[in-house]
C-alpha cells in the first residue's frame, strides 16, 4: 500500500503557488505528483494476507535502514541495520529511531509482532528521490523523501508520520481496509490514531497534555501551520496564502463527497478522528491504553474491508462493551463521541 502521508489535494496547491516565492517547492510538488500517481493506483490492488498470531513476541524489531540517495529506485544501499550504530545522517537515524518506537507501541501494549503479527522485519529507505514531498509505506516499507526546504523539511523529523505510514501496514495486514470512501477515510484515520499513539507513547503524553497534531514539525517557517492534520480540531493544522485552509471536516453535517482524493479519505478522516479524541479525553489518562485498545481490537476484530463510519463505530461500541463492560465509563464515551461527530452506533450494544 502506497499510502503517502501528504495528500494529492495539499501537493496539488504547492504545484500552482507563486513560482517567484516558491521557485523549488512548486517544482518539487510537480514532481511529487507524477511520482506518486502510480502508487496512488496501486493501493486498490493489494493484497491483504491476512492477521497472524503468535505464542511468543520478539524481544527487539529487526530493523534495516537504506540510503536511496537521491534516486527513485527502492531499496538503496544499506546504511544501518539492527543494532548498529548512528550513522551521523539524521534521516537514516530518525527513521531507525522511529521505525523501534513503532514497534515498541504495538509489542509492548498490544502484544503485537511487528507489522504483521509475525515479526514481520521493519525496513526504510530515505533521501528517496530529488526533493521529494511525501512520505509512504509501499507494502513492504518505509519510504521517505527529504523535502523541498521551502514548504516541507525531511519527513523523518515525525514520529507521527513514521508511526502513521507504518500504521498503514498493521491495517494492510489486520483487516484491509478498501482505500477509497469511507473506508478509506477510515484507513488513514486509524493510521492517525496510531500514529500519534507513537508519538504520545514515547513521549509518556497523557490525552489531555498531546497535540493531537499528525505531522507536527513538517512545515518549515514559511508555512502558517502546526502541522498536516489536527485530530482534536480537523480543519485548523494550516491556515496559508500558499496552502489554503486546512479542508477537513469534523462532523458528518461538513462531510465532502468528492472523487478526489480516492474519495476523500484525507479529507473525511477527520471525522472519525475528532471522534477517538473525544473518547480518549472523556476516558483520560493515557490515550493508548484504554482508547486506544479498543480502536486495536476493533481494526484486528475482523472487519468488513468496505466498513462503512457507522459500521466502524458500531463496532467501537462493541469492542468497548466486551473488554470494560456495557455500562462502563470506557464504552458510554465511546458512543458519546461518536454522536458528537454525528455518527451513530444504533445497534452496537450486545
């Protein structure tokens, strides 16, 4: 799954911006563009194995850092694997960092095997292509590009955005999750979540102290904006003469139906998104321990590929009710939140 974590509609504007103020980030998302139109086709082929579990978890990730040093051909050469030691190149050395912190969220808390349950390898190429404006998981591995310097620094400087793209691979393998509509949109929400459950698990961030910002820290500081998404208020990470507002709604009354955008699942993550904060906060204390355990258990339930928001919310509810009970703090905040964002769970209760 090429999943890049900047979305067409965000580069689309870059592509069309004041080439006098921006003579190498209008190039450079030009670029980005064309390089990414084959893999935004190939996310609708993949193939999903399925979930695997297993009696014993690895003691450490296997992880492999490749340099692709300005070329768009994939893997690169070998700059650090397992256990080796900085390299001195910050990409390389943020990718290693962030790749083990990924895998730390989902051993540690959730009892999984890497990626794929299984103790998939986690591998990373950086410095992929000129000026590259994106970030993507291929199916396989990380891919990251370095920026253009003038609207986007290198993507590893976010453990949100590692954790996010890699995130996309737990989905690839736990349920597939069609990326186009709803389905999509939920695709790249759970990416969010987990995204910044990464982010907020390393940093020891109780729900209430995080940002809630996916790709905080991106931007350079010719961009007005925090970041490339807000999950606790969708539509405020941005607001640029370049960039435009920042689009997505956060309440189904706002939902955008569009072709674009595989439609709209960028845009109308932020939805779903707003409605995990709400239940994370109504919960407290930390976001990865309750909410965001019954998101896992939701995502590894067995969903529908083509599950719908109400579907996935139903299914919230449910995972709640079993692990905390139907009367529990946990499961009442979980439906609150989705109401608050217009989305029912009716029938959700066992």
């Amino acid at each position: 799954m090429a999943a890049g974590i900047v979305p067409p509609y965000l580069l689309q504007r870059i592509a069309g911006a004041d080439a006098e103020r921006f003579p190498t980030a209008t190039a450079a998302a030009r670029r980005t563009l064309r390089m990414d139109e084959p893999r935004r086709s190939a996310r609708l082929t993949l193939t999903v194995e399925g979930d695997t579990l297993v009696a014993e978890l690895s003691a450490a990730p296997d992880r492999e850092i490749s340099d692709a040093g300005g070329r768009e051909t994939l893997p690169g050469r070998v700059v650090r694997r397992e256990g080796g030691a900085p390299t001195g190149d910050e990409a390389a050395d943020e990718a290693y960092d962030g790749l083990g912190a990924t895998f730390d969220l989902f051993s540690e808390v959730y009892g999984r095997d890497s990626i794929d349950g299984a103790g998939m390898p986690l591998r990373a190429t950086v410095h992929f292509g000129r000026l590259y404006d994106n970030a993507f998981w291929d199916g396989e591995r990380m891919v990251f590009g370095d920026g253009d310097g003038e609207v986007f620094g290198r993507f590893t400087r976010s453990l949100s955005v590692i954790g996010h793209e890699l995130a996309h691979g737990v989905t690839q393998f736990a349920s597939g999750l069609v990326y186009r509509g709803q389905s999509g949109a939920l695709n790249e929400s759970v990416s969010d979540v987990f995204g910044v459950l990464v982010e907020q698990y390393a940093r020891k961030q109780t729900a209430t102290e995080a940002s809630w910002l996916v790709g905080e820290g991106l931007f350079t500081d010719e961009v007005e904006g925090s970041a490339l998404r807000s999950m606790r208020h969708p539509g405020t990470a941005y607001d640029d003469d370049v960039l435009g507002k920042d689009p997505q709604p956060a309440h189904m009354d706002d939902y955008i139906d569009t072709h674009e955008d595989d439609g709209g699942v960028h845009l109308n993550s932020g939805i779903p998104n707003r409605a995990f904060v709400l239940a994370a906060e109504a919960i407290g204390g930390y976001a990865w321990e309750r909410a965001g355990q019954i998101w896992y258990d939701t995502l590894t339930g067995g969903l529908a590929p083509d599950v719908d928001f109400a579907a996935f919310a139903a299914a919230t509810a449910r995972a709640a009710a079993a692990r905390y009970g139907e009367t529990s703090a946990e499961a009442d905040a979980v439906r609150a939140g989705w109401e608050r964002v217009g989305v029912t769970t009716d029938g959700a209760r066992a």
